[in-house]
C-alpha cells in the first residue's frame, strides 16, 4: 500500500496542498525574528507553543523538508510508473526529439531540482535577525566571521519624526583582521562568502540581561529629579538602565530596573506598544537596605512628583536619551542557484510541452 501511495497523482495533490498551507502559516507568522516580538504580539503560552512546533521557522524546519522530501519520492514514483517507456529497452532507439514526453520529463526533473534546492535550503541556509548597537561588534550566526558596526545614521523627512532613510557602516572581521568595510542601507545589502547582510529595521536598544518581551532599554541615559516629601531638598540623579543611586541622608538606594519608551499595561502585563516615545516611563525598585522595599513607575508625560508607598520621597522623570541599535538580516542561501536552474529548466519544459501540442501532438504533464 505505501508503494502504491507514493505513486499516486492524490497524494502528490495533497502533499502540494500541504506545503501550500505551510508557505501560507510563514507569510501570516513573521519568520525568524527576535523572540521578545513574539510574546509581545502573541503572548508567552502561544509563542512557546509557535516556538515548539517551529512555526517561527517553517522553512527551516524538519517537518516542511520532510513534507518536500515526500513530494520528491512521489513525483519520482509518479514519473517511473507513468513513463515506463523509459525503462523500455526500445526506448533507447527512439531519439530525444522525437519522443513525445520529453516536455513532461523536464517539467518533472525540473520540480524535482526545484525541491532538492528547497531541501538544501532548508538544511544548510540560515537566515537571522540581529540588534547591535553602534561600535558593537558580533559574531555572525553558524560562522566565525565577525561583524561590527561602525556607524548608524538616521536621515528624517523635513519638519518630521518619520525616518526618511538609515543606514549602517559594517565591517567583516575574519581571523582577526578587517577584510572588508562597507555601508548599506534598505535594498542594498552587504554580501560577504555567500551571506548578505540587509539593513532591516532600527530601534532602541533592548535591555541585555532582561526579560524578553520587557521592551527595557540599555544605553539610555536616565534623569531622575528625587524630594523629601516636605520640600525640604531636591537633587537630581543622572543614572543609565541597571545603576543604582543613594538618598542621602537616607537607608534608600533607588534601581533604574528598565525603561519603556511607550508605557502600556494589559491586565498584569507591562511592555513596551511601540519604540516611539509616546509615554516614556522608569521602573524603580525602592530597596530599604539590601532588602527589596517597593517597585515604582515614574512617568515622563504626567510631571508631578509621584509619591513613593509607605515612604516619604517623591520621585519624578524629567529627561532621557536612549542609544538606537541597527536591526539586519543575515541571510545564508545555498540553494538559490538550484532552485534558479530548476526554474529555467520547468520553463523548457514547459515551452517545449506546448510546442508539441501546438504542432498536433497532444500532450500530457500528469503529476
């Protein structure tokens, strides 16, 4: 029964509608990008869930190459059971250009290149999304080259917020030694053995150490403006994400634990809406000691002093500056070349298929 099931015109039907469905879940999921993006837009349980079944890397993933894997073995057992003059032993007696099928058997080998470079791809390509921040360097994924990122620079639209263009001055370190230095920006990549380097996104750069999902920043230099409650001093702190600062003449230390540039709250879930500073706001946690006292969120757009629990200090956020990071794409594809012949050789296939029927010769492309 197996060998007849992988012979079968419904079963190469169903597998096709299959990977159709796949391809369809990786267009609607976005693919590959960092996991904190996730559980802000879906939650943790369903991105545990998308993580698991590896819905945020179909393409990679070893049920979609066994999916195309079993298209191969049927398309191939398709091919042999329906064109067995192939095998025949007259067959050889009968030239190229003559046999009829010939357009069928491209347009087959052809789909067959086609899979086996989605396979390749999917075993041995990678694509990644990285954040680095400016003079950062970083190792790119599945190699040793390194890469470090020189410059970032932001170009707005006159009289605007909205980024008109950025850009990024990357150089590749390879044992050792800078091999090449390049700037790129949107559509114009940096290509180095075989990967090439997108500029992709930009942001505020993301807390290292936290939570993923927190949206905390690291970089951002903080300004916290602290008094006792009956005014009797005022003094300002200029500290950056994960300092601390003492109240003098005080048992109170304050920990700047992250900053949200656009504050939401969703029940019990705290995160970042967006990277725009629409509602900038600083989680403090208030230790009496070395004991942890108190949490506090002071925000920047209500500018009274805000009151900390059970103690007699206000609190208020009157400035910060926060460090932009450059989000690219590192993307590694073998298979290109292969599914691009496979392309051009289903095309023949194809031309040489209607040429036939249009001389009279009728023609049959079976799955």
């Amino acid at each position: 029964m197996l060998k007849n099931m992988f012979k079968s015109t419904k079963t190469a039907i169903g597998l096709l509608i299959i990977i159709a469905l796949s391809c369809i879940i990786g267009t609607v999921i976005p693919q590959n990008v960092p996991d904190y993006n996730y559980i802000i837009r879906y939650g943790e349980i369903i991105y545990r869930f998308l993580k698991l079944t590896s819905l945020i890397d179909v393409y990679h993933s070893w049920w979609f190459i066994g999916l195309l894997t079993l298209l191969g073995i049927d398309i191939i057992g398709c091919s042999l059971y329906r064109h067995s003059s192939l095998l025949n032993k007259d067959a050889g007696k009968m030239s190229v250009l003559q046999n009829k099928r010939i357009g069928a058997y491209i347009t087959h080998a052809s789909i067959l290149i086609i899979l086996i470079g989605g396979i390749t791809g999917g075993l041995t390509g990678f694509k990644e999304h990285l954040e680095i921040n400016e003079k950062d360097t970083v190792k790119l994924p599945h190699t040793n080259i390194y890469l470090k990122v020189e410059d970032f620079s932001l170009e707005y639209y006159p009289n605007s917020l909205m980024p008109k263009d950025y850009k990024s001055t990357l150089t590749i370190i390879e044992q050792g030694k800078k091999v090449l230095t390049k700037t790129i920006e949107v559509n114009h990549p940096l290509v180095y053995k075989g990967i090439w380097i997108y500029q992709s996104s930009h942001g505020m750069s993301k807390t290292r150490g936290s939570t993923p999902g927190s949206g905390g920043t690291h970089g951002n230099r903080i300004t916290i403006q602290a008094s006792k409650d009956n005014g009797k001093w005022i003094k300002k702190f200029h500290v950056k994400t994960g300092d601390e600062f003492h109240i003098p003449q005080t048992n109170t230390t304050i920990k700047i634990a992250q900053f949200l540039p656009d504050f939401v709250m969703d029940g019990k879930k705290i995160y970042s809406r967006s990277e725009k500073f629409n509602n900038p706001a600083v989680e403090l946690q208030v230790y009496d000691g070395n004991r942890l006292k108190t949490t506090h969120w002071a925000f920047y757009n209500f500018q009274n002093y805000h009151q900390v629990n059970n103690m007699d200090i206000k609190l208020k956020l009157i400035g910060f500056e926060s460090t932009e990071f450059t989000g690219l794409q590192i993307v590694k594809d073998p298979s290109v070349p292969i599914v691009w012949t496979g392309c051009g050789l289903l095309m023949l296939g194809l031309m040489v298929s209607f040429g036939a029927r249009s001389r009279g010769r009728p023609m049959c492309l079976p799955l």
